[in-house]
C-alpha cells in the first residue's frame, strides 16, 4: 500500500503535466510484450515441425517467425527512443526545478548542506526518480500482460509442471520482504558516503592552488582514500544481502528446474507432450519469471527511490527567498523611490541558528552622501553586518531601516539592485572579460564599458591581449592576476549603477598606488552616493567621513581618523599594527 502511495505522490508531483506522453510510452510497452509473446509459440512450432520434417509448413511458418521477430526489433527501437527522450525531458525539468530552489534558498538553509551533497540530489536523486518511475509505470502493464498470457499457456501445456512452477512466486515476495529493512539502510549509507565523496572532490579541485601551496596533496589523497575505503565496505555489505537473497532464490530455482525437467521427461517418454511444447514452456516460464523478477526489483526500488524522495522533499521544504507567486519577497513604497538616501541599524543582534551572538546591541545611522568605513580585527562582525543589510540572513525584529523602512517590509529584489556589493572573494563566470564585466548591466553601450575600464586602470591591460573583451577568462579568472580581478570587481560595480555601494575587503589584493586610486574613486563616488567599506589597512579609511570601529560583535567607537586616533583604543591599535609600530 505504501508503494501504491508513492507511486501516485510521484506521479502528481513530476508527471501530471506529462500524461499523454506517459500513455504513448505505456502503448508503445504493452505493444511491444503483445508482439513477443507470440515468439515463444511460434518457435515451439518449428521445433515440431523440424521433428516431424513437415518442410512446407515449416517455410511459411519460418518467414512468420522472422517477420514477427523484425517488427519486434522495430518497436522496441521506438520504445527506447521514445524513452530516452521522455526520461531526459522530466529529469531535465525536476532538475530545473531543484536548482531554481537551490539558488533562492535561504543562506541558513543553504549552508546546512555541502557543496557535493547538494550535487547529489540535483543529479542522482532527480535521476533515479525518472528512471524508476518511466520504468514502473510502462512496465506494470507489461508485467501484468507477461504474467497472464505466460501462465495461460503454461497451464495449457502442463497444469502439473505449472502448478510447481507457481510455488516460486509467493517465496520471492517472502525473501524480499525479510530482506527489506537491511537494504533500506545499505541505500542510505551509500548516499551519505556518495555526498561525502563529491564534497571532498569539490573541495580538493576547486582549490587545487591551496592545496599545493600547504602542501595538502597527501592528506587530501588520504581523506579520498578512506572515504572510497568506507564505499567499498558498504558496497561489500550490499553484495552480501544481493548474494544472499541470490544464493536461496537460487537453490529453490534449481530444486523446481530439476523437477519441472524430470516431470517433462516423463511426459514426453510417455507421449503426452512433445519436444516444441518443452521448449515453448520453458521460454514462457522464463518470462514469467522475468515478470516476478521485475516486479521483485521493483518492490526493493521503492526503498531506494522513497529515500531519494525524501531527500529531495527535504531540499523542497526549505525556506526560500521566493513567495508562492513567484514574486520576491514583500513590495514597499521605498521602491517608488529608487534610491537609497539613509540607513540605520537600531540595537541590533545577531547570532547563526542558536550560537553565540556575532553582533550585539549595534546602533548607527548614516543619512547622507558620503565615504564610510567600518574597520575591526577578524571576527568581530563586519561581514556579517553587511550581509544583512543585503539580506542574505533574516532578522527577526524592526532592526535595520532603509529610508526610515523596516527592512522586513522591502523587497529582496529592491535591495540587491540599489546595492551593489563588492567583495574581496571576485566572483569570475567562465565567460569573456566582456560577459563578466556586464553580468549586472548588459544595456552598457560599448563607450561606456571602454570608459569604465580607463577609470579602474584595466583598459590597457584588456585591449593588450588577442582577444580583447572577449578573450574567455576560464574557470576563476585564471587569465587575470588577483589586482586584475579586482580591479574588473570595481568596474562591475561602477557598470552596475546602484545608490548604495559596499565594498568589503576590496582593496586587499591591490598595491600601494593602485589602492590610493581606487580611494580617490571611492571618494569620487561618494560625492553622490552613500559608500561603505570594510578593510584592515588603515590607509585605505583615514579619508573616510565617518569609521565605525567594531570589536567582538559591538561598537567601540565611531568618529573620523583624526578623533578616534585621539579617543579609541582598539582603533589606535590597528593603526600602529598596520605601521609595524608597537
């Protein structure tokens, strides 16, 4: 009953919209096993025929045989295509729609997932459903059609030899359903271990550089080979139950083979059956255990595909930053607007999930034009302020204003467009410079990209190679040094026209002459928008209007350079440390 259940949950959740091209597929199957079924009989025909050398018969019957088994070739060619094709296009979209959710996942959520267990439940998961399902819902016909014509002409053949034959059938489900708790748990390590594996895959080839310079080669070879090591140990334990389940599925196949050949034996000496009327029932029986064993297999599926199921419902019920309209979040008047003129932080705190809070009791407001900075030893909390402000993590309470606006009550797609984000971690697509460059603003004329790239100081560096802007960048960037990419991080930014620019940790991979030009754009800038960044160097804030200093999740100070130079401790520190003064 459970199946039954899962099978139609399946069905009203990936393959509703699909139903005609289920039917088709379904035809197609049940066509194709009313066509092979006629084989066994017409080559029990020929046997006798060839015995009793009536050589006439046997030609026109023999160009029957060949013509069946050609349109049987023909529609089973179809059948597969139409398959393949069918099986693609639901799995394409049931992937679709995982990676859709997957990227509007709430960062919390995201975050309780690695990299490599996401992949799985994209790929595998999604995968295996289509599979099973295709595979069940054209093949129970089938099945059903298989097991009444087999047993119709094995009963008509021998009622005794069938009756021995049947016995088999009630002792498959026995074993299957004696085995099913152990296979259940074999199917859910072997996911866990597949997820780990592609974590540790992802991890060791998208940061290759990292691990030769720690010099990590060996121990990531280690943590692949254990982790293989643990894949082979429960791929033993899986063969163990299948060699189990085959080795006693096997000696009652061979005691019923033995019997029904010795019972055959005696019926043939006897006269009562002939030699083609054996090997018809011997080529029925076979289908007919063909059906039981298709639908054993597919009763242990179910164990395996209700897990994938699940694992999937589970990506599925995680909170998203889409409502079920599929408009982003709440629209608010601030929109009207377009421009965001002021924002202010009201004792705010923050913590991930139940930790130790990150941020406690911040309080600041800036409410014009200008060039801030917020600076702090590692930890204290600056990142983390920022990605609320961008509303990567939910905020319970009316903490955050934008405009004078709970930031609650504004869309999250307002928010991002205003806000343009720079961060020092550059986010390279494997595409041109161009297509990078115009990731946020695709309408920017020619003039103005060119323009753009002068400012930054990257225009040289582009027309300098063959292809220009469209030279392909590779997997990260790998084209471009880390100031290049940088630098094409600003001119995106500048490309993308917000009124509120972030700019975290921007100048980290920049020298000493290209981070005071990027200041001086960043001041340039702030004459007309509001411009926050966060950075260790104190040289790239002491121009700042005002610097917010964070120390342990809380506000040690807020003044310009000269005032917390002569009243904060903490700030006086990192600018000392930053001249190596002590």
């Amino acid at each position: 009953m459970k199946n039954i259940l899962l099978f139609i949950k399946l069905y009203k959740v990936f393959f509703r919209e699909h139903l005609f091209m289920l039917i088709f597929l379904t035809f197609l199957v049940i066509l194709f096993v009313f066509v092979s079924s006629l084989n066994p009989y017409l080559f029990g025909i020929l046997i006798d025929m060839m015995a009793k050398q009536q050589f006439d018969s046997f030609q026109n019957v023999l160009i029957l045989y060949v013509g069946l088994n050609l349109l049987i070739l023909l529609i089973g060619i179809i059948k597969e295509r139409t398959s393949s094709i069918f099986s693609y296009k639901v799995s394409s979209q049931i992937k679709e729609k995982i990676h859709k959710k997957i990227m509007y996942m709430k960062c919390a959520s995201h975050e309780k997932y690695s990299t490599g267990e996401l992949m799985q439940r994209l790929q595998n998961d999604s995968s295996s459903i289509v599979t099973f399902y295709i595979d069940v819902s054209t093949s129970i016909l089938s099945i059903v059609f298989n097991f009444a014509v087999s047993i119709y002409f094995i009963i008509g053949i021998s009622p005794i030899n069938a009756i021995l034959s049947l016995v088999n059938i009630p002792l498959i489900f026995i074993l299957n359903k004696l085995f099913r708790k152990r296979i259940a748990a074999v199917v859910k390590n072997q996911n866990k271990n597949n997820d780990e594996r592609m974590s540790i895959l992802h991890e060791s080839i998208d940061n290759y550089k990292h691990v030769k310079i720690f010099c990590f080669e060996k121990e990531k070879a280690d943590i692949y080979r254990k982790n293989l090591n643990s894949g082979l140990e429960i791929l033993i334990k899986n063969l163990n139950i299948t060699n189990a389940m085959g080795t006693i599925k096997g000696i009652i196949d061979a005691i019923i083979s033995y019997g029904l050949f010795y019972i055959f034996a005696l019926l043939i000496f006897r006269g009562v059956l002939t030699i083609g009327q054996m090997v018809s029932y011997n080529m029925y029986v076979t289908r007919l255990y063909d059906a039981i064993a298709k639908m054993s297999s597919m009763n242990i599926n179910f164990i395996s595909v209700r897990i994938s199921l699940e694992r999937i419902e589970q990506i599925e019920s995680e909170l998203s930053e889409l409502t079920c309209c599929g408009e982003i979040d709440i629209v608010s008047d601030v929109q009207n607007k377009a421009f965001i003129s002021s924002i202010c932080f009201n004792k705010l705190f923050f913590s991930y999930s139940d930790n130790e809070p990150i941020l406690r009791k911040i309080s600041f407001s800036i409410d014009k034009k200008g060039f801030y900075s917020i600076v702090g030893v590692n930890g204290s909390g600056k990142s983390t302020l920022l990605a609320l402000l961008m509303k990567l993590y939910d905020i319970d309470d009316d903490s955050i204003y934008i405009n004078s606006i709970d930031i609650n009550m504004i869309s999250i797609r307002f928010i991002r467009k205003e806000i343009v984000y720079v961060s020092k971690d550059v986010y390279i697509i494997n595409g041109s410079i161009k297509e990078n460059l115009l990731i946020n603003n695709p309408d920017i004329s020619p003039f103005e990209l060119d323009e753009c790239c002068k400012k930054v100081g990257l225009y040289e560096d582009i027309v300098a190679l063959e292809e220009g802007f469209n030279t392909l960048l590779g997997i990260n960037g790998i084209q471009l040094s880390s100031g290049q990419k940088q630098k094409l991080n600003f001119a995106r930014a500048l490309l993308k026209k917000g009124s509120l620019y972030i700019l975290d940790e921007a100048t980290s991979d920049l020298d000493g002459v290209a981070e005071q030009d990027f200041i001086r754009m960043i001041r340039e800038l702030s004459n007309n928008y509001i411009v926050i960044l966060i950075a260790h160097r104190i040289s790239s804030v002491i121009h700042s209007d005002e610097i917010i200093v964070l120390n342990n999740g809380s506000i040690s100070g807020i003044g310009n350079h000269i005032s917390l130079m002569q009243e904060n401790e903490i700030y006086q520190d990192m600018f000392y440390g930053s001249l190596n003064i002590t």
